[in-house]
C-alpha cells in the first residue's frame, strides 16, 4: 500500500498534543483589534483545542500526526 500524504495546509494550522488532542490559534485575532479589550485580545492570544467533533477529519488530512 502506498505511503499517505499530509496534506501541508492542515499540517501548518494544526498542532498535536502528547494525549491526541489537537491544538489550533484562536480565530480574530488578524486585525479590527481597536475595538477588541486587552482581556479578550490577551485570551485571545494562546492555542485553544480543536472541538472533538472536527477531530476526525483533521486526522484524516494529517495521517502521521497521530501519536
């Protein structure tokens, strides 16, 4: 059987965790940030997971990433 291929896109958006969990960047943070707080621009800042109904097909973009 041939080898699988990642495909790029997903695999510069989408990070793995050591549990399997994906990791992704917080959306809204490119730009109209004046009218956004510095609270919600700070949260806003960090990787958030990826919900657990999206999972599967990410996985299916990033065959090797599963650990």
């Amino acid at each position: 059987m041939p080898k699988l291929k990642t495909n790029r896109a997903a695999a510069k958006r989408f990070k793995f965790s050591k549990n399997n969990k994906i990791k992704r960047k917080s959306m809204n943070t490119r730009h109209i940030l004046t009218k956004k707080g510095p609270k919600r621009r700070r949260r806003l800042r960090g990787m958030t997971l990826v919900n657990g109904s999206d999972w599967k097909s990410i996985v299916r973009l990033m065959p090797y990433g599963v650990r």
